[in-house]
C-alpha cells in the first residue's frame, strides 16, 4: 500500500521524529504500524465529542483445545479484575468512571477478543494510558480469579436455557465434530472452574501480544497526535512469537461425510411454524481468499427480493413461511467458514417437516445452485451492477459513526486482514459469474450439509416418529455441547 | 460476508445465522421487545408488605437551571429549524451535513392508553403493516427498493406512549424513498396476505421473546404491575391480543387514529427545512386530524410484593427484578434519579458481583414514560436471596451520600460531592453516544415533544445534570428508592425458587446512614 506523508501532523509533532501514515481507501482512515508491529488505525469523525478506544487480539475460540475451552472467555473477564497500576476491578471500575467512560466493556468472538470504551475526546490519551496496562500487566488475583470463576460458570449455565444457543451449539457440534471447541467461545464450566492462574498467564505470553493486536481509535481527534500517545504507551510493549506462524489443521471440507439431519425441539418457535436450515462448511477466508469474494458477491445476489432463487424455491417448497425469510449467505471465519440455506415454514401433518427438509428444501436449493452454475443468465448484469452500488452504499452507510466502522474493521483485521478489508469492494468487483460458479460448484454441489429443523415441542412430538423414522437426531440440552458427550 | 446475528428479514423474526455469539462481558442486556400474556404464577407472596410509601409531592431536589443555556445548547439551537404543516402538523429538522444518512420519523402519541389489553400490539400492527406497501407501491415494490437502495422503511415501538413510522435512506435516494414512504402513510395497501404475515411475525417475536427467562420475568412482572392501568396494554402486544387482532380491526385504527392530532415529524439530516416541508405539505401534511382523545395516563398502583415464577430450563440460574415508581419525567427529581442509578449501578456492580461474584451482571435504571418506574436488575445469579439483600447495601450506600471511590485510596467509597463530577461526565458522554446516528438523534427530538411539548428539552439535558447537587441525589435515593414499594420477580427453575428467602425481599434490607 502506498504511503503518504501527512506533512501538517508530521510538522506538529517533529520532535518524535517524522510521522507516517498509510492511507486507506476509507475517508478518514489512517494507518499505522507500531515498531513492536501494534497496528493502529484512526478515524477522524468530529461529530460528538467523544473517543472511542477498542483494542482487538486475534485469539478466540479458535485457539482452544479441549483442556482450555471457556478459557479465552475467562480471560475476558480477569483483564477487568486489576492490573499493576489499578489494582481491584474496583478501582479499575472508578478510574473508568473518573475518564468520564459512558459505555464499555470486552467481547470474546470464535476468532478474537476485543475491549472497547468511549471517552471524552479531550481524555483520548488518558484512554489509551487506562487500556495499556490492562493489556499488558493484568493482576490475575487468585481470590478474584475464584470469584470470576463463579460468574463465568453462572453465564455458561444461563446458556442452557438459550434456545439460540444450545441450537448453535448443536450445528457446531455436527459441522465441526473434529474440532468442536475450537468453535465454543464459552466452553466447558469444569475447564472454567479449574482454570489456574498460570494458565492465564500462559495465554498472555502466547496471545495478548502487540503483534498480535490492533488498536482502534475513532472519534474527535486528531490522526497524529493519536499516533504519538500510542507510541508513548504501547510503543515499549515486548513483542513475542508469531503465534500464528504454525497454524492449526483446518476442520475438514465436508464437515459432515454425509448428510447429518437435526431436530430442535425448540420453544422459542411457536406452535405452527418451523425453521429450516442447511448448513455446509465455507472456504477459510486466509487459506482461500478468492472464493470469499464470490461467496460474498453470490450472498448478496440472491438477497434479492423478487429474484429468481428466492422466488424458485419459494415456489416449489410447499409450506414456506414468506419469501422475505428464505436465503442464503456466506459466513466468513478464518477458520470454520460456513455457507448457509434457511426458510421459515408452516407446520402442516399432511407436508411432514422431515422430508420437507431433507428432500424438498434441500432439493430445491440445490436445483438453483446448479441453474445459477450452468446458465450464464441466471444473474443479469443489472443485478451485478446493483451489487456493487450496494457496496458503496454500505461504506456510506458504515461512515455514519465511529463505533460502526471500528466494528466492521476489527472485524476484518482479526477474522482476515486490514488489506482483505482495503481491497474487500476492488476484488468484489472484479468477481465474475465463473468465479460465483466455482465457489458454488466446491462449497455447495460438491459439499455435504447438515440439514437442521427447528419446531416447537408440541409440534414436534406430533411428527416424532416421522423425524425418527427419517434418521434425525433430537437435539437437547444434553446432547448439544460437545463436553456433555463424555468423549472428550 | 455476515459479521454477526442478523435480522435478515424486514420484520420481528430473527435468522438465527451460523454466526457465532459473542461474548460480552459485563453488558446490561436490552430491554424486551414485546410481551407475552398473563399466566397463573407458580407460586406468590403478592402483598408481602404493606405500602405506607407515598410519592413525594413536591420535588426533593433543589437544583435549579441556569438563566443562559449551556454550550452544547446554544452550539445546536441554531442547527434546528420547525415548519408547520398544512395540516398543523409541526415538523422538526436538525441539520447534519456530517454524513450521509437522510432519517424521518413520523411519530404518533397516544400509545398504549389507545387501545385495551385484549387488541394490545393493535398500534405496532397497524405501523407496521402502514410499512407493507401502499395501493401504488405494493409491497414487492417496497422490497425491490429497499434493497436496491440501501434503504429502510419501518415502524418502531418500543414505548407505552407513542409509535412510529420511520424512513432511513442515503441522501442521493431521499426524493425516491420518500414518494414511497409518505404514500405508505396516506393509502396504505392493508394487503390480507401482508397482515397475515405481519401477525405470524409478531407472534413468533413475542415466542421467541418468553423462551429468554429475562425478559419471560419482565414480562410476567408488568402483567402484575399494570393490572388496570392503560400499561396493561403491552405495546408489543401479547400472543392472544395479537391472535385477536383482524385486519378490519387495523384499518379501522388506521381510519380513526393515524391523525394529525397526535402527530409529529421529525428529520435529521442534511436537509434544506423549506424544501422538506414543501414536500411534506403535498404528502404528509394532508392526512387530516381525526379528533383522537387520548386518555390520560396516570400512576399506576404500587405494590410491594414478590412473585415466584417457575422457567424450569433456567436450571440453578434466576433472574431477579423489582420495579416501583418514580419522578415524573419533567420533575426535577427525574434528571436527579438518572443520575443517582448511573452512581448505583458502579455500587451494585461492585458489591454484587465484584465482591460476592453472585451475578453476571447487575443494574438500575429510570424509565421516563407518562406513568414513570425505576427497575433494579440482578441478571443471572445462583443467589437470589443474598444478591437482594446485597442491592439493598448498595442502595443504603449511596442514600448515606457514598459512592465508589473513584480516586483511589485507602477508602472504598468517598463522599458523593468528591465524585459527582465525575459522574456528571460519565451520564453526559453516554447521552452524546446516544445520538451519534441520525435516527437516534430523531428519537431524541420526538421524545422531547411529545413528553415536554419543546422538541428543544433534550438540549438542556446537560445543563440539568450539571446543576444536580450531592444533597439532591441523597434527597431522591431516600424519597424515591429507600422503602419503595418494589413490585420483585424471581424467575428461575423449582428448585433454585425453592431455595428463594422470601424475607429478604419483604422491604428494605439497609442500613441508611451507618456508613
């Protein structure tokens, strides 16, 4: 990427010696790489008198084994407990307070833990001083780490009453049955409740590097002069090993040998109406970059609402709940992509739900998959050229405030990069209909799914046998974690 | 391409997409989005203390505004312009060339205390079905379009006391977006098929909604709490009011109600106020007043009490929250209480979960309908009982003029007036995150006028918290939280409520003025 020299900042700060900045195809948008290989990116937007301070690790979910599952999570949660310069979760609560800090808090995602808060511009720097040491020396109290212990444990607990997420857990389970913690951000409470505190250190000499991190800084401020407070206080941060240079095995493509069918005796749905899903693994977006540009081209193709997949399967699924609830999409992970089919569905005895999942839905979809792979006017050039005024509309739409964009970049940067992100609407605009047939071809007709229902209990118990009959699982409380199965 | 769970549809339903869910730390969860119907409680100690409780009837806060209006007042007075429609409608625009997004929310007063608990949801149907296309635009049309162009026309209601139509567009779309949305609110298509989805949708958000035990607790606690108050109506509606709802029944809301009488517009945006308003007065500006009569809302009954509800798949894990009344929203008190839960919630957050580990979260806020209540929140705690007695600690704390001590040192808590500062800064910073879009800024004008009747009001936010003393935030905690007759609900599986010490929630538990 091409460097510009931003000369009236450079002016402003001379004594640190000259200031770079990489420009970015966003507005706004500067970049910058610490020597210790902590990037930085600001966003100038002078809207309200606010910072808005995130600092983002690439570490998850994605980087568990069985023995520490749950315990990214954990971590999460002690990065708020102390550290050498505030000492209690206490006093790091109060000095949030006295920055005059109105929102915060962390996030543990599959592929990276972040931690934000939003500051009066005018304490930008005093933001960035509050973060550094709780990045870099965290207490990790052993009465505390008991205490958090407890609360985590509450939290994993509360999961099993989420619908959402012991169905979550279940298609994660099945999908990835090689690897399933490497997609279970909260984890296995008996890990949690043995975690010790030389187990977190280990994942902060491993993981909470700053070449490993990226720091976000949006708001009302001035690029530069943000550049040299990172500098002051993150620019001595020890770098570490790469811990990215032996990557794990990918899960397996297929992630099924053959089709796996789930049932969900679900009571967020009510009496009548079902959901169906088919869901197979997606290209890894750092192994295969270029199929994601076409997954992600083909998603919006199809989101169209009178176009011709919508309409098709929509008409030749008996049952179907509203066209406006029938799609697809590309998920993109580094590792554990997934490419999606869903509708909503009436219940109906005479239209039994297991082979109008395993057979219609799936036969259905499947029929337009190879229309759209063998003939070239399945998507007209209209509909590709709203694709991409769609993608410039999103980047208008993500320029509304800084937190939007800072999400969607921390986002790209942990899951692919800063670069796949930069060049993210030239390659989308360069992909063809070859390009959408071939990803189609590999992660679809190719591919083997695991095929979901989702039903209400009553329902359910009406169709039991027709389900069982029809080689589904049930899927419980019991059975959707893969650290009940006692295999592991 | 998805980052996170989306709404991938245009309505309540959720795609639950491969996404994984990210794990927040600390956050409060939101509010529920609707409600469900009234079902018998396992088990309830209703009427567990007598109520000799009263509001007070006059102010406890002394704090009086500044003749001149603060910085941030005068900096955005000029960047608001009104209109009055042909129709005497009044239109608020404020400016923002800062971005590109064009907002317009056309609200409606009235809310909840239109329509009876039976038909509750009846306004939120009707807007959101106003959004399914009009006679010129099917809604096929509507879809196409906002597809195409990165745009959305939709209801919100997410309040007892008014609803809205919305329209979110990038500028270089307005003029076509807003010929489709203003013909949606004049001819609406009130196609059958489009109601028939709209009620499944509503239903299936309200089922999805009372599978989560938070919001199933929220939701059971206000059946109790607004039994016989306009509020009983759930503006979200309930499983059987929406069953209950006919599309005769929307039109004929929609021919009596949808007037100019309880009617405001409001645009954010980088909009020339002449021109909107011209384009309003040929369009929006003729729907006609219907001589709607909203009844008024008064107090709802407190009640202190405690109910037990049994959600057998929380296993070991409640939800506990009480709710009571307050300051009236343009009482002084009100501004003072927000500020005092902002200072509680850093108390509850530390004694509650800090110290005893006892939650994975734990808050307080001040909900500023026409009929006020404040809430106290114990979100996912394997100890009910002792986590009340914990929040009424806290509680006492801060009605003993303490708060955390934010400056460090050998003492935990310090004086409030060596704080409030502070405090003052964090309650301001979050009121300016909550306009950093257009449309929240939207929903910040309306609110105003249709509580205050000055679509101004949310301008002076800063100056009435600034003005707020550590004797006034004692004041309030003492009138308005200390002994409140608190409406509690404990929601967990049969034997965690088993476990539940119903005495701890019999009043309050503190000790004021022992710290």
């Amino acid at each position: 990427m091409k460097r510009s020299f931003a000369l009236a900042a450079a002016m402003a700060i001379a004594a640190l010696g000259l200031v770079y900045a990489d420009g970015t195809p966003i507005q706004g948008l500067h970049r910058y790489r610490l020597d210790n290989g902590l990037e930085l990116f600001v966003l100038e937007n002078h809207a309200v008198p606010l910072t808005r301070v995130q600092i983002t690790f690439r570490c998850g979910s994605i980087t568990q084994t069985p023995e520490t599952a749950g315990l990214f999570h954990l971590y999460e949660h002690m990065l708020f407990k102390g550290n050498s310069r505030y000492r209690t979760e206490t006093e790091f609560s109060a000095a949030m307070t006295d920055l005059g800090v109105a929102e915060w808090n962390g996030g543990t995602s599959t592929e990276y833990v972040t931690y934000y808060f939003t500051v009066p511009s005018a304490k930008t720097e005093a933001g960035l001083e509050f973060w550094s040491y709780a990045m870099r020396e965290p207490l990790f109290d052993p009465a505390e780490l008991q205490i958090e212990q407890g609360v985590v444990s509450n939290e994993i607990n509360g999961f099993l009453s989420d619908p959402d997420h012991v169905y979550s857990s279940a298609m994660d389970k099945a999908l990835f049955s090689k690897y399933p913690w490497r997609r279970d951000i909260g984890g296995n409470e008996a890990v949690v409740r043995s975690a010790t505190v030389a187990t977190l250190r280990s994942i902060q000499s491993t993981y909470y590097l700053p070449n490993n991190a990226a720091l976000f800084v949006g708001g009302d401020v001035d690029p530069d002069q943000v550049y040299a407070m990172a500098r002051q206080w993150y620019g001595t941060w020890k770098a570490g090993a790469d811990p990215w240079k032996t990557p794990a095995p990918p899960h397996p493509t297929p992630g099924v040998p053959k089709p796996v069918y789930l049932v969900y005796p679900d009571e967020s749905l009510p009496e009548g109406i079902a959901y169906i899903e088919m869901r197979y693994r997606g290209p890894d977006v750092v192994i295969e970059p270029k199929p994601t540009y076409a997954a992600d081209v083909w998603g919006y193709l199809i989101q169209k609402p009178d176009g011709a997949f919508k309409t098709a399967v929509f008409d030749g699924v008996p049952g179907l709940y509203d066209k406006d609830y029938l799609g697809g999409y590309y998920y993109t992970q580094r590792d554990g992509g997934q490419v999606s089919f869903y509708t909503y569905c009436f219940v109906d005895k005479d239209k039994p739900l297991a082979s109008r999942a395993q057979s219609l839905f799936k036969e259905a979809v499947t029929a337009q998959i190879s229309k759209m792979v063998s003939d070239q006017s399945y998507f007209s050039d209209a509909e590709f050229g709203i694709v991409k005024q769609k993608l410039e509309d999103e980047q208008i739409l993500n320029l509304e405030t800084p937190e939007k964009l800072i999400e969607t970049l921390s986002f790209w940067w942990s899951v692919a990069s800063t670069d796949y992100f930069f060049n993210y609407v030239p390659n989308m605009k360069r992909v063809e209909r070859a390009d959408v047939a071939a990803f189609l071809r590999k992660f679809v007709l190719s591919n083997v799914p695991v095929v979901a229902v989702r039903v209400n209990p009553a329902d359910f118990e009406a169709e039991a046998d027709a389900f069982a009959q029809s080689g589904y699982a049930t899927v419980t409380a019991d059975t959707a974690f893969w650290w009940k199965d006692g295999t592991k | 391409m998805m980052r996170s769970i989306a709404n991938m549809g245009r309505g309540a339903l959720v795609v639950l997409a491969a996404c994984a869910l990210a794990f927040s730390c600390a956050s409060s969860p939101a509010a529920p989005a609707v409600a469900e119907p009234a079902v018998e409680p396992t088990d309830a100690t209703a009427g567990a203390s007598e109520a000799v409780w009263k509001l007070p009837e006059t102010p406890v806060s002394t704090w009086k505004l500044a003749s001149t209006p603060g910085a941030y007042m005068q900096a955005n007075l000029p960047t608001i312009e009104t209109r009055v429609l042909a129709n005497g409608v009044t239109l608020i625009v404020k400016k923002n060339p800062a971005n590109r997004i064009f907002s317009m929310k056309v609200a409606f007063r009235g809310g909840s205390a239109l329509v009876s608990p039976d038909k509750a949801g009846l306004e939120a149907m009707t807007l959101a079905l106003m959004a399914r296309g009009s006679t010129t635009y099917p809604y096929a049309e509507l879809q196409r379009l906002q597809y195409e162009k990165s745009s959305a026309i939709g209801s919100t209601a997410s309040s007892y006391d008014w609803a809205s139509l919305d329209l979110n567009t990038i500028d270089k779309y307005w003029d076509e977006l807003f010929k489709v949305f203003a013909d949606c609110a004049l001819n609406p298509a009130f196609d059958p098929a489009q109601f028939a989805v709209v009620q499944n949708d509503f239903k299936v958000a309200i089922q999805k909604s009372m599978a989560d035990p938070y919001n199933y607790a929220v939701t059971r606690l206000h059946d109790k709490m607004f039994a016989g108050h306009p509020y009983a109506a759930e503006f979200g509606g309930t499983a059987a009011s929406i069953s209950n709802i006919t599309l005769d029944d929307v039109k004929s809301y929609y021919a009596r109600t949808i007037g100019a009488d309880r009617m405001v517009v409001v645009a954010v945006g980088n909009f020339d106020a002449d021109a909107l308003a011209a384009s309003l007065n040929a369009t929006i500006g003729a729907i006609p007043s219907k001589g709607v009569t909203i009844p008024p809302v008064g107090r709802f009954t407190p009640k202190a009490a405690l109910y037990l509800e049994k959600f057998d798949k929380s296993k070991g894990v409640a939800y506990v929250r009480g709710d009571f009344p307050i300051a009236d929203i343009k009482s002084p008190d009100f501004p003072t209480l927000q500020l005092a839960y902002s200072m509680l919630d850093e108390l509850l957050f530390s004694i509650v979960r800090t110290d005893h580990g006892a939650c994975y979260s734990v808050w307080s806020r001040a909900f500023g309908f026409l009929s006020p209540y404040g809430s106290l929140v114990v979100y996912k705690t394997d100890k009910p009982s002792a986590a009340k007695g914990w929040v009424d600690e806290s509680i006492a704390l801060l009605a003993s003029g303490k708060t955390l001590n934010i400056k460090g040192g050998a003492d935990k808590y310090a004086p409030i007036a060596s704080t409030i500062d502070a405090y003052k800064a964090k309650y301001v910073n979050a009121f300016f995150g909550n306009q950093e879009t257009n449309a929240q800024t939207a929903t910040q004008l309306a609110t105003s006028y249709l509580y205050f009747g000055d679509h101004t009001e949310y301008l002076r936010f800063i100056d009435k918290i600034n003005a707020i003393s550590a004797q006034d935030v004692v004041a309030a905690v003492n009138a308005y939280v200390v002994n409140a007759p608190i409406s509690w609900i404990v929601v967990a599986d049969q034997a965690t409520l088993a476990t539940v010490d119903k005495t701890r929630f019999d009043g309050f538990t503190g000790t004021v003025g022992q710290h």
